[in-house]
C-alpha cells in the first residue's frame, strides 16, 4: 500500500471526527444527474489536502455500480508530472433527498466524508466540490485545462459563497 492510500485513510479517519459542522450556509446544487456527472474528472485546483501532497495529473473517475453506489477512483503522479502512480479505490453513497448532489464518500470502512456538489455546468463540463465546513475546495474539469474566463467565474462565485481562496492552489496537469 502507498502513502496516498494511508493518507486518504488518515483524512477520512480524522473527518468522521471533526468534519461535522454546525449549520452552513453552504448549498449543494439542486440536482445532478449521475450517469451525466460519471466519467473522468481533473483536479484544476483545491485547496490542498494531506494526502494530495507532491500529487500532479490527479484525476477521479466515478462509475455507478449495480449496487446503488458510485465507484470513486482517485490517481495521482507522485512528486512529478511523470512520477509513480498512486491509485485509491472508494465507494460514495447518495444522501437520501439531496437529488444526488451530497453524497458520502468512504475510502475506508466505517469512516464517510461529506463530499457536496456546490456548483457545476449545466453541460457537466466543470464541477465543484466542498463540505459544509468550507474545510475542503475542489474545482474539477472534464478537461486538464480550464479556460481562464470560466475559472474566474468559478473562483468569483466561490468568493460569494465565502471561501478563503488564498488556500487554493492550482493542480499541476501538464
């Protein structure tokens, strides 16, 4: 097992603790249409978690199964563009009635974060992703560049919705 696995295991340990938030203001998106939002997904920038230390090309892949859960694949090059891959396998798990747009996400037996969809294209061509703490920013497109414009009005509405961008940090794709 690599570091990348046993980091995403620390975090989702550590969340199931404390990623608990009192009330947010925080909303998901009204509604998200799985089989649309399945499919490959780059991180364009996040605000930079443990277990994504030294990561570039990071990707997700999600994938509905025939059990009612979505399959999460997350992969990274570790240190370098061309570095070791590292690869975690997980299970995510709609919130009954949030319209598919907050699920909990669970690379580890018994531990589940909150994984909320907070803005994405009407053509599922970008989405964003965070929790009600604002703790965690994931900014995602179908490709691994993201046309200036649109990532500032991504980041302009994240400023409205009262994230500290300064934490967030672009992901290195090519």
């Amino acid at each position: 097992m690599n570091r990348f696995f046993y980091a995403q295991i620390f975090f989702l340990a550590m969340c199931s603790l404390s990623c608990q938030s009192p009330a947010s203001d925080l909303e998901a998106v009204p509604f998200v249409d799985l089989n649309k939002y399945a499919g490959k997904w780059y991180d364009i920038a996040s605000f930079p978690q443990r277990f994504q230390k030294g990561c570039h090309r990071t990707t997700a892949e999600y994938s509905l199964s025939d059990k009612g859960y979505v399959i999460v694949e997350n992969r990274c090059n570790k240190d370098s563009l061309n570095g070791k891959e590292s690869y975690i396998k997980g299970k995510a798990f709609v919130v009954p009635g949030t319209n598919n747009a907050k699920l909990k996400v669970q690379f580890f037996w018994p531990f589940k974060g909150d994984y909320w969809i907070i803005d994405l294209a009407e053509d599922y061509s970008y989405a964003v992703v965070s929790e009600p703490g604002k703790k965690y920013l994931w900014i995602l497109s179908r490709t691994p560049v993201m046309d200036d414009t649109m990532y500032k009005q991504v980041t302009d509405r994240l400023l409205s919705k009262g994230f500290d961008l300064s934490k967030l940090k672009k992901t290195i794709q090519q």
